[in-house]
C-alpha cells in the first residue's frame, strides 16, 4: 500500500513540473514576441498612409547590450548616423527591441518620429524620410539583412525614384548592396551588439562616422 502511495505521488509531483515547465516556456515565448509593431493599429497606420520601421527586432540571448540607429544613404554615398541609442534590457524584460521610427503625409507636410525607449523624436529630417516612398522590408526575430559599416541591418526603405542612370528599383530586393546602388535614398535601422553597457553608451552618444566624398 505504501509502495503504490509514493508511486502515485511520485508520478504527480513529476507531471506537476512538467506542467510548471511547459507553462513557464510559453509564458516567456509569448514575452519575447509581444512586439511594438503588434500593439499599434495597423488599419489606422495604413489608412494615412504612415510607414514604419522597427519594434520586430529581438537581441539575441546571447548578447545584452546593443546599439540601435538609423544610416542615410544619399546617391550611392553614406550621409549620416542619427536617432542613436544604447539599450540593454532588464533580467526578465522582453528582449525585443523598444525602438521604431515612423513617417508619412499630414495636413502640415510631410512628418517623422523616432520612438525609443519611451521616449519620441519629432519631425528628424521630415523631408527626406518623405523620399521613402519605395521598397520597404523589416526583421522579425533576431534575423537580419546582412551587416553595414559595422552594424546589422534589421530594416530598411528606399525611394521609388532610382539613382541618375539606373533603371527602376525593385521592390522586393533586400540586398543591402544592391539598396545602396539603385535607389537616390534609402534609410537602414541598424543594431551594434555590444560587450558592455558602457561601451554601448559610448557608442550612441559619441561622435558619428564621417559621410562619404
């Protein structure tokens, strides 16, 4: 009797923690894809006609400090950084990346806003972000476009109109290289993985890359 008592037992305790495990493992799945560009009401967005980039991007676990920023391209040649940020997420905060810019037409010209952190930028050069009306792709996850001066490309748009002598873009390319050499503008959101926070830091707030001659 006692023998089939602690089998039983046994037994619950086991399928107890399998339980307990199971619950814990889709609980912190269902954290890490709770996305900013999920909560946002997408017929809203599309209805004015805003685009986006950002809030798809999750830091790999094995990083936990990064360098998030959008690159202009301007005719081939790299113009500038700007919209930096240093990020490093909390012990048991989703490891999505909290960042995203958007821009579209309004009733005052062409508008943009850089989220991060909370926090928003607007009206960051307004009008050239109005050029990216053409290819559009994001990052989902922790894939990416392929690396660009030293970060990972994890979005990227491009205007219509090609560069002096190219012929029409295509919208479904998401080479980076190719980006750069048919489309007049184009505008990457970009990652850094980093060592440390400071180091992070130190990167978003420091001085920014020279363009292109």
């Amino acid at each position: 009797m006692r023998n089939r008592f602690w089998t039983l037992a046994h037994f619950t305790l086991t399928l107890s923690c399998i339980g307990c495990c199971a619950y814990l493992l889709v609980r912190d799945q269902r954290r890490d894809q709770q996305r900013p560009s999920e909560h946002m009401d997408f017929a809203l967005r599309h209805f004015h006609q805003v685009r986006w980039l950002g809030g798809d991007y999750a830091l790999p676990t094995s990083q936990d400090h990064c360098v998030i920023a959008i690159l202009r391209f301007e005719d081939g040649k790299f113009k500038e950084r700007f919209g930096s940020w240093a990020w490093s997420p909390s012990s048991g905060e989703s490891r999505t990346v909290p960042y995203m810019v958007m821009w579209g037409p309004t009733a005052d010209g062409p508008q943009s806003v850089v989220f991060s952190g909370g926090m928003s930028m607007t009206g960051i050069l307004k009008k050239w972000f109005a050029n990216l009306d053409g290819s559009i792709g994001r990052s989902h996850g922790v894939s990416d476009f392929g690396e660009l001066r030293g970060y990972r490309v994890i979005g990227y748009a491009g205007s219509k109109e090609p560069r002096a002598g190219r012929d029409q873009p295509r919208a479904f390319s998401s080479d980076v290289d190719s980006l750069i050499e048919n489309h007049k503008h184009v505008g990457f959101l970009v990652v850094k993985h980093c060592a440390s926070e400071e180091e992070a830091k130190r990167i978003a707030n420091g001085r920014t890359e020279p363009e292109d001659r």
